[in-house]
C-alpha cells in the first residue's frame, strides 16, 4: 500500500505548542508528515528559516515519521514532488475559515491544472480548545514585553525567544 504523505506547512515563526498539537493529531491519519516552512519574507520573519528548522527538528525529535524542510515557490508543486497528496492546516476559529477556504480551492485549483494533474485535498485539524487563541504573533508579542510564554511553546524556544528580544535590532519586526 502507498504511504500516506503530508505535508503541514507554515511560516512556523516559531513553531508553537498549538503547532505541536495538530502534528500529533496528523501523525494519527498520516504514515509520514513533513512540516514545510514556507521560505517567504512577506511576513518579515523574527527567526531565519534555518534557525525555525533546527526548533522544529528539536521539538519532533521524539516524534517518528516527521521531517522539515523549507519550500519556495508553489506549496501544491513541493507536495507533489514530495509525493504527498494532502495539505494539514490548523482551524483555530471562525476568523481563520474565510483564508484558509480561499487557500485550500486555490491549492486543489492549481493541483487539478498541473503538468501531472495530480490531486491535492486540504485537510484540517482543530487543536485542543487551549491553543485555539494562540499564534505566532502573540508568542512574540508576550516575550517581547516580559511575559510567561512557558504554556505556549517549549522552554527552549521560549529562551531563543528572550535571546532574540535581547538583541535590540529585533524589535523593529513587531
Ligand atoms: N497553533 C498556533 N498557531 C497557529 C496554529 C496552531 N495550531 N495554526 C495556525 N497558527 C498561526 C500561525 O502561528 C500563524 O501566526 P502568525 O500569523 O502570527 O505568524 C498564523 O496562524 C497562520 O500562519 P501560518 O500557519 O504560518 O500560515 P501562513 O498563512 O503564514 O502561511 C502558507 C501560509 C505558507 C501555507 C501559504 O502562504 C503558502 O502556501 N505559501 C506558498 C506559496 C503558495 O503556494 N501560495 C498559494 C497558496 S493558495
């Protein structure tokens, strides 16, 4: 039987408990996961996208079947040429469901009109009701301005969070 292949992708800027839990929820329904950082500086990221691998490598560690990599260009062309056919998303709430049904018949759209025409489905995931108002943003934000992120992402992303901070020029990205 084929492998079941997806890929859960990201800015992961830094991966959070939130994103640990829909991993562990996908690791259920898929034989392997690859948790693809989107290499785009839209979102002027805090952590380079090797310093946001090496987190995601050391909080999966314990973790088979999970790998990470980075990605440019088209997510639907890197699923493909991963031979995954599935893309996993967190649904925290209402507000995130406009973008990510935007995203997911844009993803399946392009999949369709590829060279191969190849099938990709969007599959998502609600985590635990505790990281439903979590993000990225507000880890960033909390730490920043001296806050406790201990229930939000491992203690030691939460220390390259503070040594980050500590470096003055990393304020300008919030
Ligand atoms: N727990 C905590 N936070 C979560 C979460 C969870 N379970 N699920 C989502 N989030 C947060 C993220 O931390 C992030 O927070 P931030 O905005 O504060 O950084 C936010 O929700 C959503 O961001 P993310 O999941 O990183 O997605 P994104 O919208 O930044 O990235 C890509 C979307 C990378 C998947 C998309 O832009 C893409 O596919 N790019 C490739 C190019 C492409 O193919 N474009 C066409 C797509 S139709």
């Amino acid at each position: 039987m084929n492998e079941k292949i997806a890929i859960y992708p990201g800015s992961f800027d830094p991966l959070t408990n939130g994103h640990l839990d829909i991993l562990a929820r996908a690791l259920k329904i898929f034989d392997k996961i690859i948790v693809a950082v989107a290499a785009t500086e839209l979102k002027k990221p805090l952590f380079s996208i090797a310093e946001r691998l090496k987190m995601i490598k050391t909080a999966t560690l314990n973790l088979k079947n999970v790998e990470a990599e980075s990605f440019s260009g088209l997510l639907v062309d890197y699923a493909l040429q991963k031979k995954a056919n599935a893309l996993i998303r967190g649904l925290r709430a209402v507000s995130d469901f406009e973008y990510e049904f935007q995203m997911a018949l844009m993803n399946r759209h392009l999949a369709k009109h590829s060279k191969n025409q190849n099938h990709v489905e969007t599959v998502y995931l609600m985590p635990d009701e505790k990281y439903t108002y979590l993000s990225s943003t507000l880890v960033k934000e909390v730490v920043r301005l001296g806050g406790d992120a201990k229930n939000f992402v491992p203690k030691f992303i939460e220390l390259a969070l503070i040594k980050k901070f500590k470096s003055s020029h990393a304020k300008i990205y919030l």
